[in-house]
C-alpha cells in the first residue's frame, strides 16, 4: 500500500499519497482479484486522500492524513425514481561591452496573470458495470455504470455542461499497456471521455496521478516519455483542452514533492501547459510552471489566487465512521457563488464522480440533482 504516516486531528504537518480509492477497488472486484490485506503492499491499490482539520474556507489547503481503506459489504440499491436529467447532446540577453559580474542566482518570476474562468470538475474513469462491491455510502441515479461505455459518458458530458463546465480533468494513472487490470482500464477510459465529447465545445485534460505504479521513475527522461504518451494519444483530440495553444496537464504530486519536482517537470517539459498542484514552499518556484491550482475536498472552498478557486460539497469516504466534510447544500450554494465571481484562472468542482471518497455531485438518490442546480444557477449551462 502506499500510504504515509499521520494522526488524524494532530498538529503537526501531514501528508498524503492519493490513489484510486473505492474505484479500483470495484475494477479489481469486476476481474475477479482480490484486494490484500493492509500488510500486502504488491496487490493493494487503493489509497485515501485526507481527513480535514476544519471546514471553514481557506487560502491554504488543509493538512491532512492518508487512511487505510477497507472493503465494504454488499453493494447498496436504490428505488427510488430518477430525478429529472439534462438532456444528452450528443527577451534576448544584452550584448552591451560593459564588464559581467557574476550574480547570485534568484528565483524565477512568477507568471503573467493567467485568463480566467476556465470551470471544470475532477472527473474517474475506473468504474466497471459489473462490480459487486460499491465502495461508496451513496446511490448514483445511473447505478453500476460502466466508464467505458460511449453513451454513459456522453450523458454525464450533458450533466457537467448543465452545470456550467467546461471541460474536466480525468484521473490518469499511465499507459495502459504497463498497468495492470484495474488501473489500464482508466486509460483506456479516457479514449472513450475525448470520443464522447466530439460535437460539442467540452474539453478534456488528464490529471497525472504521481503515485501511480506506471510512474515509479520521474526522471526528467521518463518525465518527457509520459508527456509523449499523452501528447500522441490524445493531445490531437479536437475535444483535448489547450491553453495558450499548448495542451494542459495537470499534476498532482507524491508527498513531500516541492520544487525540485516542479523543476524537473520544467526541464522535462516538451510543449505542454503544466499545471502544478500547491504544495507547502510553492511560493517559492511559482515561475517553473505554467498553473496551480489546488484540490481541497475537505473543505467547502479553497482559493489559490489569482491560480484557482474550487469548491466541494462535502467529504465522507466509504470506509469512515462519518464525514470528514458533512454535505450542506447552503454551504455548497455560498461558495459556488464567491468562486463564479472570483478572478482566478481555474474554477474546479471536486469532484464530479468521485464516488469512493462521497465528493461527487453527479446525481445521487440521496440529493437528486440539487448540486447540479446549485453549479447551473451561478454558472449557467455550456
């Protein structure tokens, strides 16, 4: 497993490897694989994210824990009738002669200010159809989806564009050729995003997972050959997002990655526009990349000006005793308001389908499509 250490609720800095949590532990229960047991580090797939210290808004992201996930019991059913849905759509160095001085070395300049208001959700791939063991305390109104089926995701491209996204950024854990079962599938998932947004103006980037086993060398040549990957499999898709002509990747970093991390994204990029998570010290090497932006789900918003501004609904993961962020509807409305009018460059929902640790605000039996309302009445429809 890959975890770190951290005690919910100390003082002390903590943190956290983010992994595919109830997703891939619902693609390995569709294959017939076992998920191992917490001392059974070669099989264990699935890793938590964090438990909050507050849920009060702010500037900085929360320290936070990594947890150990357990299997649930039998998947829970709902019938309740489906609430109403949107419809599917288908500068040059002086050559002046005064002497040099050699001086010391300073940091890079922060960027120019970004353009604003690009909105997106964090969007998973990894669920199959025929999983018998959920993973989430809720009920989606489609059910047991498959992530992989064209028509789903055209449907939920109708969902996000009702509630004012324009693109999403998909998890993505490698190529699919060097991952096993449950991991592949979420790449090959994400031909199927792109196929599913061809026709409208939806944009989709992927969201590298640094903790995936497909990236266990982050050296700047390994670096360069994933970006590769990215750029001749998907970066050409006319639905694939650019900024400033460039495609966008967004990365989120292993604990304890700072800026010589980000320098080494730098040195290794080849033409893509990076998007760097914050981190504690980023100040300090905000000049080495394109973006930042921040994921916050135990917390109602996180702002990270003039970069980004995202919001969550509430935070409860299948194998917790309750909420880490209890879900209030009034407090989801607040923020979502404060982000449409913030001038910020990435306006982020965490998450739209991230059903394992109970941040999603696609439809559910439990809220019908109430955060998709609350998006669509600040942001309107894409």
């Amino acid at each position: 497993m890959i975890t770190t250490p951290g005690t919910p609720g100390s003082n002390g800095r903590r943190k956290i490897v983010r992994g595919l949590a109830g997703g891939v532990v619902l693609l390995l229960a569709a294959a017939g694989v076992a998920v191992a047991g917490h001392n059974d580090p070669p099989a264990r797939v699935a890793v938590g994210r964090a438990a909050p210290e507050s849920t009060t808004s702010s500037t900085d992201a929360p320290t936070s824990t990594s947890l150990d996930p357990t299997t649930t019991g039998t998947p829970p059913t709902s019938s309740a009738p489906a609430p109403p849905r949107p419809a599917t759509t288908s500068a040059p160095h002086s050559s002046s002669s005064a002497p040099r001085t050699t001086a010391a070395p300073r940091p890079a300049p922060p960027p120019p200010p970004p353009p604003t208001g690009f909105t997106a959700a964090f969007y998973y791939g990894w669920y199959p159809s025929s999983f018998s063991n959920p993973g989430t305390k809720y009920h989606p109104t489609d059910g047991a989806y498959d992530s992989n089926n064209l028509g789903e995701v055209q449907h939920q491209i109708s969902e996000m564009r009702y509630a004012g996204m324009q693109g999403a950024i998909a998890s993505w854990w490698g190529p699919a050729s060097s991952l096993p079962y449950g991991y592949a599938q979420v790449d090959r998932a994400f031909g199927v995003d792109l196929q599913a947004a061809h026709g409208t103006p939806f944009q989709w980037a992927v969201y590298f997972e640094s903790g995936s086993p497909a990236f266990g060398d982050r050296s700047v040549g390994a670096l360069q050959s994933y970006m590769a990957y990215v750029r001749d499999h998907y970066a050409g898709d006319p639905n694939y997002l650019h900024m400033a002509g460039r495609p966008v990747i967004f990365v989120w970093p292993n604990a304890g990655d700072g800026c010589d991390m980000v320098q080494r994204w730098h040195d290794a990029n080849i033409g893509f526009y990076i998007v760097q998570k914050r981190f504690d010290g980023w100040q300090s090497c905000t000049g080495l990349a394109d973006s930042w932006h921040e994921y916050s789900p135990n917390v109602y918003r996180s702002v990270l000006s003039p970069y980004s501004y995202s919001v969550s609904p509430g935070f409860n993961r299948y194998d917790s005793q309750g909420p880490y962020l209890a879900r209030d509807p009034g407090q989801f409305d607040a923020a979502v308001a404060a982000m449409a009018a913030a001038p910020v460059q990435w306006k982020l929902v965490t998450t739209f389908n991230e059903w394992g640790e109970g941040t999603a605000v696609e439809p559910a039996a439990e809220w019908g499509t109430q955060y998709l309302d609350i998006l669509h009445n600040h942001l309107g429809s894409r």
